[in-house]
C-alpha cells in the first residue's frame, strides 16, 4: 500500500493530472470515479492502471458503490488493467479532485478521433464551439449534447485539453457517450459544407430568432467564445444567424446554457408530440 505523495508512480499520476503537455506526450489521462470510468468502459477504451482505496470503496457513505452491479463494476475494473496500486486513505484524499469518487482513479489510454472517424446518422446534429476556453464548459456542454442526442461535438481551434482533468468531471462521463473532435476552424467547415449540413452560427448582429430557424435536416449549431464571439470565417460560412432573444440588462449567456437552449429547440422540431418519453 503507497502512502507517501514522494512515491515515484504517485508523481507520475499528479504529473498527468495536472500536465497537458505530459498526457499528450503519453497518450494518457486521469478518470475520478467508478460511475466515470464505467463509461470508459462502455466506449471501449483501455484502462491502463488504477489506484484505488480499499476502505473508501467498501465505505458505506459511498452512496454510489452500493447502487445496483456497482460490486461487480469494481472487480471489472480491478481485472480489466495492466496495473491495480492500493494507496492509503489519506493519500486517496490527496489524489482526489472530489468527492464520491468512490475510492478510484484510473490512467487511460487515450482515443483521439477525427473527422473522419465521425459516424453520422442521416439527419446529424453537431455541436461546433471555436475557441472554447473553458474546461468546465465543455464538460456541460457535453453533458448538454449527451441528452439530447447530438451526434458529435466538433472543437474548433481549441484552448483547452480535450482530456482535462476538469472536463471529465463536468461532463460526468458524457465526454466518452458523444463523441468529441478536435480540429482547424477550415477543416471543419470543408467537412460540414462536402455533408451539406447546414451551419447555423449563433451570434447576436444579423440574426433571426433561433425558434424560427428550420433544425430538421442535417444540422451543425456553431458557437463561440462568450468574450469575442464567432470569428468572421464562421460567420461567412453560415446558411442562417441565430439568437436567443435576450429581455434583460446583459446580452450574453454562458456558452453552456446557450448549447442546450438551441439544441432542446432541434430536439422539439425533430420530434412530434408524444414520441418522447
């Protein structure tokens, strides 16, 4: 059992968690959580080492370990990597980033897509954000996407790590549900415009509401940087501007909040009355 933060694989996995540079270099990242690295599963990625906290995951305040399979989850996970590493609680404190992580923290060996990776259904919904900045707005926006079924989230010109520490926690696990690219502003138009999807760019100058815009047919809604917006390119590249009509004193909302505005909208034209549940 490693108690101490000075043991060479402890710094190895603070190095990860915190280095973007150090993941990239890897082809590695941090997942907190039993729920989160279920979902890694689930998408097929390899986990590579774990360091897990026997009492914390046999704690009865983990509320989540005692939900139903959560046992047979665990042993999974202990048996399915190339390495397990026990750590003392106090240390397992000082490794987590929060709380009810249910005593778990995995390396995991990355899948970077590309476009071309992309499998579309015939009327596909993207989500394309240019220059986000954020970690934890990805992650909602993820989240955001997930529940209402986008197809894909395209990241334009990106300022942050597709596999930050932060991200993965926002998004609870949808980071590995939706599928996630990262690409230039250029290739992604090409790709959008050779599929016809039609780009909707949401931006306040020039634009129609984004309830009378049509969100039926293949459909890419493409935001910015809540500080500077779109840049020009996306704006030329645009088939329609959209807004979300703002009646208050301030004339932005967080990207997050935006993202599942818009796609909710998609979502109510795509489907009739009472063919949701």
């Amino acid at each position: 059992m490693l108690t101490s933060t000075q043991n060479p694989k402890i710094k190895w996995l603070q190095t990860l968690q915190q280095k973007s540079s150090q993941r990239r270099k890897e082809g590695l990242f941090v997942v907190e959580g039993q729920r989160e690295l279920m979902h890694c599963k689930s998408a097929g990625m390899q986990i590579d080492t774990l360091f897990y906290c026997r009492s914390i995951m046999m704690s009865g305040n983990t509320e989540t370990l005692h939900r139903s399979n959560s046992d047979v989850d665990a042993e999974w996970l202990l048996n399915n990597c190339r390495e397990c590493i026990e750590v003392a609680p106090q240390l397992y404190e000082r490794l987590a980033y929060r709380g009810g992580t249910e005593g778990i923290i995995g390396v995991v060996k990355e899948q970077r897509l590309t476009l071309s990776d992309l499998r579309l259904t015939e009327k596909p919904l993207l989500v394309v954000l240019e220059s986000v900045e954020k970690p934890g707005n990805l992650g909602a926006v993820l989240r955001s996407a997930d529940a209402s079924g986008a197809d894909a989230i395209i990241v334009c010109d990106p300022r942050t790590d597709l596999y930050n520490p932060n991200l993965i926690r926002s998004s609870l696990g949808s980071i590995f549900s939706v599928p996630c690219v990262a690409c230039e502003s250029a290739e992604c138009i090409a790709f959008l415009k050779e599929r016809d999807i039609r780009i909707l760019t949401a931006q306040l100058q020039d634009s129609e509401l984004y309830y009378d815009s049509d969100m039926t047919s293949s459909t890419a809604i493409v935001m910015g940087t809540e500080a500077t917006g779109l840049t020009p390119q996306w704006r030329e590249a645009a088939d329609a501007h959209i807004r979300i009509p703002m009646l208050g004193q301030l004339d932005s909302l967080n990207v997050s909040v935006s993202a599942a505005i818009l796609l909710f909208e998609a979502v109510r034209q795509r489907h009739t009355k009472g063919s949701i549940s």
